[in-house]
C-alpha cells in the first residue's frame, strides 16, 4: 500500500486554506485611451490569474489597467464581484449578464458606454463628464434613475423622454420597477450627455471579448 509522508499533509491542508480565505472579489480595471470590452468568461479566474491577491474581510482585491488601445476583460461568473472602472478616453462595451455582481462603480472622462445589466438587485455608481450612456435590463429586472448631478443632455427611459435641458434632477423608474423580482438603483452624475434606457428584456447588443 502507498503512503504518504506525513510531511506533505500540513503543505496540503495549508494551500486549501490559503484558497478558501475569500468569498467575493473586488475588481478594479483603468484605462487612459481605447475601447474596453468586458464580457463573463469562464476561462478565467475570479482574481483575473493574480495567484496571492490582497485579503481583506473574506474579500480578494484585484486591479488591472491598460494604458492605449482596445482592451478586452473577460470576467469568472464564479464569485460574487463588486467592480469598479475607470476611463479617460474611448467607449466601454460592458456585458455584466450572468455575473454575480454585487455593486458597480463607473467614471468617465469622454466615454460613450453600452452597459448590459444582470438579474441581480444592486446599486450602481455612474460619473461621466461627456459621453452616451446606453442601458439593457433583463425582463426581470427594474431600475431606477436618480440623478444626482445632470448638466445638460436628455434621459429616455423606455422609448419616452422624460427629462431634458439643463440642470437636470429627478428620480425616474422604468415600468416594472416596483413590481420586479430584481431592483437596481443608478446614481447618476453627468455633465453633458444623453442617456437611454430600454424596456426590460429588450434585446441587448451583442458584447463579448473576442
């Protein structure tokens, strides 16, 4: 019979606690120029492949930046993610459908973003200074618009304009949100631009990272 030298067990028991020591990640990805795509992918891991990343209360901290050109994120379906991204210049594709995502922090410079949302209740942080803002919901979900700072430019929500001009502020919901098994809430800070929100479940675009 084969054994195993006792000596291998502690290393063994060890490097399963080292990966159990986080349940959720916090991602943080920059970009100073260039389109940013991110879409779920299954091919990678939770920490984007960083092996010892920081702990901190149950929760691994991740951050990755790129400087000029496309840039393409795929991000691990497998644990709950609170992501943060940063932008300067260019546009963001953001596929967010299927992941766990617990809460959603963007910031743009001059950015035009298409954000596909998930079936998750969450609050969501968008700062962009000059830019469209394009959002897709599952059926499922509803959302509600609160405009915290809006310089000038529009809102439709669901095919309708409900606000535009200047100094815009309001709190706007799309149809379903009351009635909806999942709620999200954007706080929204805009210097200048136009923003759109379609029905829940309306077909979304097609993003991924490839």
């Amino acid at each position: 019979m084969k054994t195993v030298p006792l000596f291998l067990l502690p290393l063994t028991l060890s490097s399963l606690a080292t990966a159990q020591t986080y349940q959720s990640v916090n991602i943080t990805l920059k970009q100073s120029t260039g389109q940013l795509r991110v879409a779920p992918s299954t091919a990678t891991t939770p920490t984007l492949g960083v092996k010892t990343p920081t702990v901190k209360a149950g929760v691994a901290y991740v951050s990755a930046s790129h400087e000029t050109g496309d840039w393409a994120v795929g991000l691990s379906p497998r644990l709950p993610l609170a992501l943060s991204i940063r932008q300067d210049t260019g546009s963001m594709d953001l596929n967010l459908r299927g992941l766990p995502l617990t809460a959603l922090n963007l910031m743009g410079t001059t950015s035009d973003i298409q954000l596909v949302l998930p079936s998750r209740s969450l609050t969501a942080n968008i700062t962009q200074d000059t830019g469209s803002l394009n959002l897709y919901l599952p059926a499922d979900t509803g959302l509600q618009v609160v405009i915290q700072n809006f310089g000038t430019g529009s809102l439709v929500v669901e095919g309708q304009e409900v606000a535009s001009g200047i100094a815009l502020t309001g709190t706007y919901k799309t149809a379903n949100y009351d009635s909806a098994r999942n709620r999200i809430t954007l706080n929204l800070k805009m210097t200048t631009g136009d923003v759109k929100v379609f029905k829940p479940g309306a077909p979304a675009p097609r993003l991924n990272t490839k």
